[in-house]
C-alpha cells in the first residue's frame, strides 16, 4: 500500500442552509489571499423535454449579461477586480465561478446574487435574441462544422429512447433555440435558478463567519422556489444497433458505446479504471494492438461518461487509409471480449490507479476553478448530499480489484447491447461496418 492510498484527504468545511433552502459550503485555506465563489445549479439538459432543448445552456450565457443592479456584462466589473470568471453546463448541472482577490470577495457574491435574484427584470428581448445567435454559432462552430463533430449526437440518439433526456447533447437542437421565445426562458429561470435548487461554496482565504453574514445579506432575501421535477434514470440497457454517419472527414472513425451505471454507483469506477487500461495512451491494450502492432488506426480512446442518472461507456477508434471499419471493429470487439474474460493485469491496474490519484490530487491543488476544492466540494454536495466525500470518492478507485474490473466489463459491454457507429467521409459508406444504417443529425 502506498503513502497515498493510506492516506485520507481532508478538506476542512462548514455546510449551513440558509431559510430559503440554499445551500451554503465554506472552506477556509489562507495560504494564498484568494477566493472562490462556486454556484451549481441542479438543472442541465437532462431536465429539457424533447421539442424545446438547449435553454440550460443558453441560460448559461445569459447569465453573464447585465442584471437589475449592475448595468455591464458581468465579465467586466469582476474583470476590472483582477477575478477569473466562468461558467459551464453539461448534462445533469450549471456551475458558475469566479475566482478573486479576498479583498473582492464582496463584490462577487453581490453579483451572483444579483443574477439570482434580479436577472428576470433585466433579460432583454435584445440580449436573449444576441445570445441566442452566439449560442447556434457555438453549436456551428463545436459540431456542425467540426470533423466527426455530430458523431457526439448521432451516438446518443443511438443509445437512449426518443423521450429520453440524455437522448438530446447539452446544446441542443438548433430548431429547438430558433423557436424558443423570451417568455419560454423566463419561464425555466423561474423554475431551476433560485436558492431551493442551488449549492454555494466560497473557498479560500475567507473568514467563515464573516461568510456567513455576507451570504445572508445578499442571497437570504431571495425566495426560495419549488423543488424542480424528479427526472427518471436511464435505461440500463441499450438496443444493439449499427449506424452510419457521412462528414466531411478524410479518415473513417468507429464508436462503440455501451448504457453504464450512474455516477458514484456500483462499477462506474472500475470502467473508469477499464477506460484506461484499455485506450488510456500508448501503452494501452487498443493502442498497442491497434496503433502499434496491427497498424490499422492512427489514434484510440475510451472513457466512462458519469452522469446523474446513467452513464454510458464509449471507445474511439480513427482507422488509417485504406482500412475499412470492418477490420478495425472485429480487433475492438476481440479485445473487449478478451478484457471481459480475463480481466486486466496486477501492473495494468496499479498504473490505472496511479494515473487517477495523481490527476485527483493535482487537480485539488487549486482552490478555485474548474475540479478545484470549491468545485468538488459542491458536485460531492450535489451528488451525494455530503460535501466532504473525497476520500470516499477516491476510494472507489483504491478499492478496484482486477476482478472488480474484469466483472463490470462482462456486465456491462456486451455486444448484444452495444451501439456501434461507423463516421465515413461522404460518399464511401463502403468503410463502414457492414450491415449498418446511414443516419442524418444536424
């Protein structure tokens, strides 16, 4: 056992709830006099319906115009303090942060409530039409005119049903956005932006009480709200399918996916851990067969996609000129099914260990940011209800045995579940897998 794994990591906190139900973290660290405002909002693409998609992302830059007591962009005030400041949606959450002197500590939490509580009042026709044009330009720029850049939506729409909400990418659907109306975004603010659905975490070189006192002026105010909907979890298992996408790419490119469990359930750390064992650099198993021995692919990659309700496993294969898919999914699927047999190696598994604790720790390095202490201390609280969770979390992957691996791969990447997508360049469906269907996404 090393140093590391017999070690616990400690992150000291306070949690408090303010009486309208917002969640308040505080951790104090006065190594360096900075500090962290952390806000996640639990609303993602995941609580859209089908028709009407992409408004948690575009809330997220409309949340950066100015609000009823600031007349600038939010940028600019925080900006001129010598801040860092940014925002992000996925699936499952919002998260906005900003990252300052401790001297403006003030200034920022005044004007994250201020969003909070006075955004509707200043959300222009204008300004939601402007951001509505950055946003379908984003969508342009990320997938439609990206190489393989749609692939990300032709392989959802493969592994989740018609009316499920990880079916759709976080962006949205671009008809979705053209037809949304001002009054339709007023009306999601009202139900996910607000204190009952909102976790806080400042960090850094703060005083806890002082915190306190500064959160309850600025954020105490704020009604509440409803607790939004439960959304339903994903289905455990996807129908096996084989689907073709034409782009404008020069190579071919297999995905292969499969539905894997929830974040923080039962075998979503040993895929993580199979994630790397299998396509996690250059002395991977995919990358050594593939790359190096076989010579068929220029590049491979898996990952275990955690998310809220269910998440689904994928593998990334660019085959090199004049190698069909074919070739490339048979080699795939031969290591796949020889991992799920036999599991990985003692050394395999101490490398894949080691890899996850060295980014774990390094990314709480930090205090603020992206991964940083006040990021996780609030996704552990959204997620888990506990902020305080990360040597539990850590755990989960100190605890991985080669069998505990090995049995997660034979439950869960199966080939009778298993959606395969072939990306071909226009016109040379013949590089695909055989006995597969062309599809259209945009």
């Amino acid at each position: 056992m090393t140093n590391m794994e017999s070690q616990s990591i400690n992150i000291p906190f306070s949690k408090h709830i303010l009486g309208n139900q917002l969640q308040v973290i505080i951790h104090e660290d006065h190594a360096c006099k900075l500090a962290a405002v952390n806000l996640w909002y639990h609303v993602g693409s995941k609580d859209e319906v089908a028709g009407r998609t992409g408004f948690a992302h575009l809330f997220e830059h409309l949340m950066f115009e100015p609000s009823k007591h600031f007349g600038t962009t939010y940028f600019e005030l925080l900006q001129r303090a010598g801040g860092q400041i940014n925002g992000s949606t996925s699936t499952d959450r919002t998260n906005y942060w900003e990252l300052v002197p401790s001297n403006a500590l003030e200034l920022a939490l005044w004007m994250e409530s201020d969003r909070m509580t006075h955004m509707l009042p200043s959300l222009t026709a204008t300004a939601f039409e402007t951001q509505r044009e950055v946003v379908l330009n984003e969508r342009r720029q990320n997938y439609e005119n990206r190489p393989y850049g749609l692939a990300i939506v032709a392989l959802t729409e493969a592994l989740f049903p018609a009316d499920h909400p990880y079916r759709w990418i976080t962006i949205g659907a671009p008809a979705d956005l053209r037809n949304a109306t001002l009054a339709d975004v007023r009306a999601f603010f009202r139900q996910f932006y607000h204190p009952a659905n909102a976790s806080l975490t400042v960090a850094g070189d703060v005083d806890t009480d002082a915190v306190l006192d500064l959160v309850n002026d600025y954020f105490g105010a704020c009604p509440a709200g409803e607790a939004p909907p439960v959304v339903a979890p994903a289905p455990a298992r996807a129908t096996a399918s084989r689907r073709i996408l034409e782009d404008r790419v020069e190579l071919p490119r297999l995905y292969s996916a499969w539905l894997t469990p929830a974040i923080f359930t039962d075998g979503d750390a040993d895929l993580d851990l199979a994630s790397d064992i299998l396509a996690g650099g250059k002395p991977s198993r995919l990358y050594r067969r593939l790359v190096y021995e076989e010579r068929i692919a220029t590049d491979v990659s898996a990952s275990q996609n955690s998310r809220e309700l269910g998440g689904f496993f994928a593998v990334s294969v660019t085959a090199v000129p004049g190698v069909g898919l074919d070739v490339v999914e048979r080699a795939v699927a031969s290591e796949v099914a020889a991992f799920a047999r036999e599991g990985p190696g003692d050394d395999e598994v101490a490398r894949a260990k080691a890899l996850t604790e060295t980014a774990f720790v390094s990314r709480l390095q930090r205090v603020g940011g992206f991964g940083g202490r006040s990021d996780q201390l609030n996704s552990y609280n959204v997620w888990l209800g506990d902020p305080g969770c990360f040597t539990r979390d850590l755990d989960r992957y100190r605890d991985a045995t080669t069998q505990s691996i090995r049995e997660a791969t034979a439950r869960h990447l199966l080939p009778e579940h298993q959606v395969t997508l072939s990306v071909v360049p226009a016109g040379r469906t013949d590089l695909a897998v055989a006995g597969s269907d062309v599809v259209v996404v945009s």
